[in-house]
C-alpha cells in the first residue's frame, strides 16, 4: 500500500505539504499522512490541484481525439498544438510542488533517499506501463521481447526531471531568510546555474554534434515468413533539426539501442512520410529512408530540457512559498511568464524552432510560459475569488493523478473491459463500440 502511495505522491509531484488534511475518514485512511505536514486550511493551493486536474482532462481529450482531429494532436515535428502542452505542464506542477514537499526538511541525507526510491519507483512503473507489455487496442497481445523493451516513457522523463530538481531543492539553496525578490534569487541562485549548465549542454550537444549515416531494420511480412529490411539513412551533418538527423535520436541510438525507442514517431505523419498527412497513412512515392525509423520523444538528451522546465515550476513554487500577498505572486508569475513566451517566440522567429520531440529551448520556453499563465488564471479564479465548486471535478482529478493515468491514458480500463466478452472473444463492450477492431 506504501509503494503505491509513494508512486501517486510522485507523479501529483510530491506536494505533501501543498495540501491540508483531509476531513472526511475515507480520504483519511487513503493518503496515511500525517496531520502535521499539512499547512492550514487557509493557505491550502487549491488551484495546484485544479491545474493538475486539467491537464490530466486535456492529456485524455488528445489522447482519444487527436486521431480524430489532427488539430488538436501532437504535431509532427515543429510547431506546436494543443497535444504539446501536456508534458510541459505535467513537469512544472512537478517543479512547483517540489518547493512544498521540501519546504522544511530535517534531515538532507534522509529527503536524499526519499527522492531517490520515489524516482526509482516512478522508472520502473514507466518502464512496466510502456515498455512494451501493452502493445496498443488493435493488437492485444501480452508479454515483454527484452529484446525490444522501450526504456524511456513519460514518467520516466518525470521521474529524471524531478529527482534534479529535488536534489537541488534538498542541496542547492542558501539558508538566508527571504525578504524581497532579489533575495530570493540569491537563496537560489544555484538553482539557475544548475538550469543554464543543462542548457548550456543541451545545446552545445544539439548543434555540435556530427551526426553520421546510419542504418536500421525494419520487418516485412511476406506469404507468412518474417523478413528483414536494411534501410541506411545518409547524414553526414552537424547541429541538424530536421527529423533523421538530429543528435537527439543518435544519442539515444547509440546508448539506448535502436530496438529500444518509440516505434511509433509522430514524424510519421509529416507530409514527407505520410499521404495523409497530417494524419498517419501508406508512404508518398520517394519518402524519405528516416520515415520509418524508431524515434523516441522521451529520449535521453531531450529530458535534459525537460529538467529545465521542472526547475522553472520550481522557481514559481518558491514565489508561492515566500509571498503571501496574492498580488504580489501575480505580479511577479505574470512578468516571467510574459518574458519566458516573449524569449521562446523570439527564438523560434530566429530559427530555433517550437518542437516537442526534440524539446528544443524555445519549445521550454513557449510552453513553461503558457505554465506560468495558466497558473495564475486558476490562481486568481479558485484561490483568490473562490470559485472552488466549478473546479470541484478537476480538483478530484488532479488528487488522483496518477491512477487515472494509469488507467485511461495506459489502456487499462479498456483491456480491462476488453477481457470480458459473450461467447466469442469479438463479442466485447468495445467492439461493440467501434473500439479495437
């Protein structure tokens, strides 16, 4: 019961002290958290719940309409639509809950192991739920090839952002007392060189890289025998963007192995690899050989940019902490969010790109921006004016993160549903429904 805990404390972004005590015994004996870590009720942030609750609606809303309205889907390489602000938003309430859970800590050694086992245990659970065990509603099949086990995932990349980012709250912040902004930057000023030393390396590493050919294989079945096909995609180049040549995917290439990264990428659908483009379809006549080609998005050198946006809810978790005026919070998470949109579009306008798979730093910039903005609409919305009972079932939403994730987002639910049928196995709830057929 502890370790499912753990792991729900982890993806709500282990806010233990961003929540007061819960009245009713049923959501009592459910959490198993001491009163004593909990503010009072007056300074409990709903609105961290509410925003977390939203963002869980809107991962389901992409996730089940976004075949359906390729508007509202991932983009398939640069640009940015409504899909891409999920992750972003996942890892700033992570950063901005992590300025609560650390808030007083008496023991550094101790909140040390803590992070590190709820980061272990958030790993594995990725690494079971999207390693391969389900392998999607059109194709029930059970079991794990090793071989060709997905490594990274979205809590992986969560788990990865949120133990730099404790680290640096348990490790990197002065002792001093906070009584304007400028102390406040100099309480955290590690924090930011820790952020502009990943930056610094996320770049130097994207665009000074030498990204040569390589090859893959890909399997073709033919009159029932499987075959193999060699494609070879030519490089040759340095600090390139486009989708089969970046440093992002040979890093993970070379490290991760070929076998173990996303086989579904969303460059798939481009206009270069798909006649339906935006949406999936056969291959135009001269596609490109990269267009089949495995592709994570939750790669190695991309969750270095991810890391940087929990840091940066991090920053706006600190604001809450040291001022209790809610102007004042407003104020000063509005200029910042102003100036992180302000920085990322100018970056794109100059030739770095919005892009998600990559996670560039405009990318970073533009969407923990549209963070920071949205934090302080449902701020003043639920916390200052009090309209608590419109969010009531986002509120809910956001408490159970993580097992609505699991269930819904995961598959469960459905191959849960899927498992129970009359007679013959297509005599199911979901292909009654249209579902998995």
């Amino acid at each position: 019961m502890r370790t499912k805990l753990t792991m729900y404390e982890a993806i709500k972004g282990i806010d233990d002290d961003d929540h007061q005590w819960r009245e009713k015994k049923d959501i009592e004996s459910a959490l198993q958290i001491s009163r004593s870590s909990f503010p009072p009720d007056k300074e409990r942030l709903v609105s961290l719940d509410v925003f977390r609750g939203l963002t869980v609606a809107l991962m389901i809303l992409v996730d089940d309409a976004g075949g359906i309205v390729p508007a509202i889907n991932h983009s398939p390489w640069d640009g940015l639509t409504l899909a891409d602000f999920v992750m972003p938003f996942f890892l700033f309430i992570v950063g901005v809950s992590l300025a609560f859970a650390y808030k007083n800590l008496s023991c550094r050694f101790a909140a040390t192991r803590k992070a590190l086992m709820r980061s272990l245990k958030l790993l594995l659970l990725g690494l079971f739920l999207q390693g391969g065990f389900i392998h999607g509603l059109n194709n029930l099949t059970y079991g794990i090839d090793v071989d060709k086990i997905r490594f990274m995932g979205i809590l992986q990349r969560i788990a990865i952002a949120y133990l730099v980012a404790a680290l640096c709250e348990i490790w990197l912040k002065g002792s001093h007392n906070v009584s304007s902004e400028l102390s406040m930057i100099k309480k955290y000023r590690f924090h930011w060189v820790v952020a502009f030393v990943i930056t610094t390396i996320y770049l130097s590493l994207l665009y000074g890289l030498y990204v040569p050919d390589w090859e893959y294989q890909i399997s073709r079945e033919d009159q029932g025998s499987s075959t193999f096909l060699n494609l070879k995609v030519k490089c040759g180049v340095r600090g390139h963007t486009g989708p089969g040549c970046n440093a992002v995917g040979m890093i993970d290439r070379m490290f991760l192995g070929i076998q173990h990264l996303y086989r579904k990428p969303v460059y798939a659908r481009t206009k270069q690899c798909s006649v339906n483009s935006p949406n999936n379809g056969p291959l135009p006549p001269g596609a490109p050989s990269w267009c089949q080609a495995p592709f994570d998005p939750e790669g190695l050198l991309c969750s270095l940019m991810a890391t940087v946006t929990c840091l940066v809810g991090l920053h706006y978790g600190h604001i809450i902490i040291h001022f209790k005026d809610h102007k004042k919070r407003l104020n000063q998470w509005i200029l910042r969010s102003f100036c992180l949109l302000m920085f990322g579009l100018a970056l794109d306008l100059f030739g770095m790109h919005l892009n998600k798979p990559l996670y560039t730093l405009s990318y970073m910039c533009v969407t923990s921006g549209a963070s920071g903005f949205l934090l302080s609409a449902i701020y003043l919305m639920v916390d200052v004016y009090g309209y608590k009972r419109a969010s009531l079932v986002l509120e809910w939403m956001g408490v159970h993160a993580l097992p609505i994730f699991v269930l819904i987002a995961c598959n469960l639910v459905f191959l849960i549903i899927h498992g129970f049928y009359w007679k013959k196995p297509m005599n199911n709830l979901l292909h009654l429904i249209g579902i998995g057929k």
